[in-house]
C-alpha cells in the first residue's frame, strides 16, 4: 500500500501503521480514510497530502 506525505509538515500516512490516534485501523489505504480525516502533526485535510514514489 502507498504511503502519504503531509506538505505542511512532513508526516506520512503509512497504511501498514493506521492512525490510531483518529481510530483508524493498520490496513486503511489513504483513500479510504474518512472525508474529515486530518494530519495528526499539523491538522490540514486530505488535500494536503502528496502520495510518496
């Protein structure tokens, strides 16, 4: 699965490690994550993430 990478603040989404501060489970593929899902770091939306090569 593809990671994430926040442009304001450098984190990646990973799926393999979920987001379990937001109840996001190992496994979620980063377009499946909820419309309202933000940056655990910064708090921006999904808009802001860039998938890593």
């Amino acid at each position: 699965m593809e990671k994430w990478e926040c442009t304001v603040c450098g984190y990646v989404y990973d799926p393999a490690e979920g987001d379990l501060t937001q109840g996001i489970e190992p496994g979620v593929p980063f377009e499946n994550l909820p419309d309202d899902w933000v940056c655990p770091e910064c708090g921006v939306g999904k808009d802001m993430f860039e998938k890593l090569s």
